[in-house]
C-alpha cells in the first residue's frame, strides 16, 4: 500500500510545487523547498530506483536503511509476510537489514499523521506510523552511534544526547490499518518526507500515544517478540538502567532485550535464593557503563555516599532484596547497601571499583522469557511486601543480628506473588494489556537446558 502526501513537506501548507528530482516531495514555495534541501538531498537521486513499477513484488514495500557507518540514508525494498496474531492480522518484515549477527530487534512507533501536537505530520488522510527496527543487542553489544542518524541533525552540541539510543544500522517502515478492515495491520511505503518526520521525531524525542499508534507499536513489537524469542537459542530479558543512562542516554528505566542462550549470565554463580521460592529464580550481570555525565540530568539520590551519582539504581536495589534478604535498602546507617549488592553481581567497572550500582542485566535462572512487566511487577513485590516484613527487624541489623529468613520465607511464597501480580497488572495496564499479558507462571519456552 503507498499513501502519498500533498502538503508542503515543510509547513503543511497546500503545496504548489514538487522536487523535479524525485517528483516525490512537495512544496508551496521556493523559500520551504530550500529550507528543506539538507535533509532531502540525502535520498533524492535514489528515490527514481524506487518507483513503483520497480516494485520486486506485491509483498515488497519501500523502506529507509541508515546504516550505521554511511552518512547517507538510503531506500531499500522490504519483504513482508502476513500472518495471523490473536484477533488481528499483521505483515511482518521478513527482510532482516541490522546484521546476520543481531541477536534480537526492537521496534519504535515514531510517528502517526494525525497526532494533534505534530502538525507537520498531517499529511495525508490515511493514517500510518513510521516504525524504526532496531538491534535489541546495542545495550551490550558495543555498537557506535549510527552515523546516518547522527549527520541528520544540525545542532551538533546535542547531537549525542539524541542519536546514543540509536546505535548499529537502524531500519525505518511504514505501518498502517486497513481502512476497509480494522483488524489488518499492513505495511506501506515510505517517501522522501518520511525522512524528515523519523529524523524530527527521533531528534525532539516526539512518540505519539494515540490509540492507534499504541496499538500499532504494541502488536507488532509483541508479534516481534513472540516469534523471535521461541528460537531455541534466544532468551528475552531486561535490562534496568540507572539514572546516568536514562536520563544522559533518553533510555526507558526498563528496556526488553534479546540475549543469547549461552550469554555469560547465566554462568553468574549468585544465589537466587528468595527468588527461586517465587517460582523463577532471578540472575544479575552488570552491564558497562555507557552515558556521559555532562549530559546527564540526575535527580538526587541520599544513599549514595560518594558513588557516582549516575550509577544510582534504585530499581535494582530494590529487586536484589529478593536475592539477599540480609541486604534491604536501608541499613542501620541509611545508607543503600550497594557495596553488597556489587560484591555479589559483579563488580561494573573493568578496573573493579565499586563506582554504584549501575545498569544491570536481570534474567531467569530457567531460561525462560523475563518481560518488563514482570519486572515492574516484581519491583512493585519488593517494595510493598518484602520490605514492611524487613522493617521490623533493622533493629537486629543494628546488633549485628542475622535476617529472620523463615519469617521473611512466609511473605516471599509463589502464591502470594501470583496474587499480587494479578493486583497489580489489572491496576497498573500497560498498552499491551488489551491482548492479555502473561504471569511469570504463564510463560511458554524452552526452559533451563539439560
């Protein structure tokens, strides 16, 4: 399916021209269409090679590749396959562009032409989103920033502050609903000025919520991960990040990653121990450090004691307690005990100091998939449950005294988690709650290996 524009790429205004280049973009005046030349010189001359009537077949559609070492985007043909998920029918991209190597990839919902607050999105009367696919790996792979993305922006000084999430090649598609039949979720081409809107939305950080562009991003990153994490040799995790990262790098507190089956984490020999009673013991690896300071915005953090402020992860300090419950959050001092929590981890700099917690990697000792809901889930456990049942006995932390573990056992038990689990997702719905998310107890996989 191809939507076309009509609007001055630029202002939306009613356009009176197009590029005699490409006959693809328009404008209303020569001052837009100049003002426009930077970004659109990039893809111009190749967009002829692109046309329709060049079209590999009915299941191909156009495209944007940036690879991570050419400063130059260019359009490429996409194979797509529809299939059936739950109630709904989706084309899937079968053409893989981000490495034979890539591990795993994960989709963003960019932009949808109708979103109020983006006017210069407002295009066409069929509504699409752009979805840009990228390498789930680059948070512990050690891919440079992608130099396509990077020679998009201008404003140089914030130049890392917007391109570090996007790392190693990037792939940019279009997705649309069938305007004949709402459960078909089909691909659609993209133009010229859709190099724009995904360089403008990655820049400004501008992610629609509309309904449709949540269920859009939700279906297909969900179809993604539901196809690709039932390979035998992929397990899906995620990653916490501490504050340096989300903030410095604009990363989400909690990122779904895809990892290997033989990834080194699952040689960390940490005890689960109250984990392993909830059903599905828990494993930690750190992951390097990987923001700057100076663009960091860190909102103060009182346990710190001279740790690097950045490395702040409150998250993990709360999660571990349901690794080592003789390490709660707040020791007799006030102080958040990380210096425990590293020992037993890991340590997270090559030198081995203990520079904070850091961003950790937290899996399933079984090998089964890990979401972020379980996660929050688990977070949310951690916080109202376990920590209450802690509190009265920091006066025996003070003494020196051990944890009362068999007490602490009583609260940590499968059967109070599932209960609180079901609590807590009917009260905190994320958008891929409409298509039913799945208990820790509910996950398919094939398991810990022999």
């Amino acid at each position: 399916m191809s939507i076309q524009h009509y609007g001055c790429e630029i202002c939306s205004h009613a356009a009176s021209t197009r590029c005699r280049g490409c006959l693809s973009s328009r404008y209303c005046s020569e001052s837009c269409q100049k003002a426009g030349w930077t970004k659109h010189k990039l893809v111009c001359k190749t967009y002829k090679d692109f046309s329709d009537d060049k079209r590999p077949g009915p299941a191909f559609h156009r495209g944007i590749l940036f690879p991570e070492d050419d400063k130059h985007p260019r359009f490429v043909w996409l194979e797509f396959e529809r299939r059936d998920f739950l109630d709904r029918a989706v084309d899937m991209i079968k053409t893989n562009l981000i490495g034979s190597d890539a591990v795993g990839a994960q989709f963003k919902s960019i932009g949808i032409t109708d979103a109020p607050r983006a006017p210069t999105l407002t295009r066409s009367s069929q509504l699409y989103s752009i979805v840009l696919e990228r390498r789930d790996a680059i948070s512990i792979d050690g891919r440079q920033i992608n130099v396509s993305i990077n020679n998009l922006f201008e404003k140089r000084h914030i130049q890392r502050d917007r391109c570090s999430e996007w790392r190693g090649p990037v792939v940019a598609f279009g997705m649309s609903v069938n305007k004949n039949d709402e459960s078909l979720f089909e691909a659609c081409d993209l133009h010229t000025v859709d190099l724009r809107l995904a360089g403008n939305a990655v820049f400004k950080g501008e992610f629609p919520t509309t309904t449709l562009d949540l269920q859009l991003e939700t279906l297909v990153s969900r179809f993604l991960v539901k196809s690709r994490s039932t390979q035998a040799d992929t397990v899906l995790g995620v990653r916490i990040n501490c504050e340096g990262d989300a903030s410095s790098n604009r990363r989400e507190p909690l990122e779904l990653v895809t990892i290997p089956r033989d990834h080194s984490i699952f040689q960390v020999t940490v005890s689960p121990a109250l984990s392993e009673q909830l059903g599905f013991p828990l494993l930690m690896k750190a992951l390097p450090c990987d923001w700057d300071p100076k663009m960091a915005v860190l909102t103060s953090c009182p346990y710190m004691e001279g740790d690097m402020p950045g490395a702040c992860n409150d998250t993990v300090c709360d999660l571990y307690m349901l690794v080592d419950p003789t390490a709660p959050k707040h020791c007799a001092s006030g102080s958040c005990l990380r210096s425990n929590i590293l020992k037993s981890v890991q340590t997270f700099t090559s030198s081995g100091e203990l520079k904070g917690t850091g961003s950790v990697l937290v899996v399933r000792q079984d090998r089964k998939d890990l979401s972020v809901q379980h996660v929050e889930a688990m977070h949310g456990f951690a916080n109202l449950r376990l920590a209450p049942a802690l509190l009265p006995q920091i006066d025996a932390l003070k003494e020196g005294q051990a944890v009362d573990k068999d007490a602490v056992s009583q609260v940590v038990t499968k059967e109070r988690f599932q209960e609180f689990f079901e609590q807590w997702d009917d009260a905190h719905p994320c958008s891929c709650h409409q298509f039913g998310h799945p208990s820790p107890y509910e996950v398919d996989g094939a398991g810990e290996e022999d």
